[in-house]
C-alpha cells in the first residue's frame, strides 16, 4: 500500500462518514512513521491495519468498544522480535490522538502492526 492508496481508500470511508477528520489525520501520520521505520515507500499486505485504524478511533469516539484478540494470540504476538516497535507505534498513536486507546484496540493494533512489520522485513 503507497500513501496514494492509502488517502484514495480514507477519502472513501470519510465520504461515508465512517471515520472522522481526526481518525483520518492521525492514520496518515502513522502509516508516514511507519514508512519511515521501514525504509519503504510500499508497504506490503497494510490495506486491513490502515482500515482497521481509522475505523477503530472513530468507534472509540462514539463509545462503541471491541472484544480484544484472546490470549493465547496475544501471548505469540509479545514474542514477536517486531512487538516492541509495535508498542512504540501504538504509544505514537495515542500521542497523536491524545488519548488512551482501550486495551482491546492495543492488543489489535499491536497484532498487526507485528504482522506487518515481520512481512515488510522478515524476509529481508
């Protein structure tokens, strides 16, 4: 996913007022922190975590909230070599937003930002 597609695909959840102008804006800095991480300008298989972002800031900001990835998932995921990075990318997230996201949201968002980032470099 290029930043092209990214804004084409937030522009068409924003026209439908699925998400909102500060979920859309925080989603594009961290998918530019996450190029920037990566050294790439394409970022393989990004397309579910960059609509799941935006989506879950929004849901949050109308008090809706998700049940989280069961444990055993999360376990494997803090094993991730990436969970660490991913951490700093959910904090970066939260800096931006200015709030704190919902453990449930964490424990997603750290699930795919380990998956991705295993995907964009694990085969490095």
């Amino acid at each position: 996913m290029t930043l092209e597609e990214l804004e084409e695909r937030l522009q068409v959840l924003l026209d439908g007022d699925a998400i909102t102008e500060t979920s859309h804006q925080v989603t594009i800095q961290v998918f530019e922190e996450l190029k920037k991480r990566l050294n790439r300008q394409d970022i393989v298989q990004a397309e579910m975590l960059f609509t799941h972002l935006p989506m879950a800031l929004t849901r949050i900001d109308e008090g809706e909230s998700v049940e989280g990835p069961n444990d055993d998932i999360m376990e494997e995921i803090r094993l991730s070599p990436y969970f660490e990075v991913a951490e700093e990318l959910v904090a970066y997230i939260e800096q931006l937003w200015k709030k704190e996201l919902p453990k449930e949201e964490q424990d997603f968002l750290y699930m795919h930002f380990s998956t991705i980032i295993n995907m964009n470099l694990g085969g490095v």
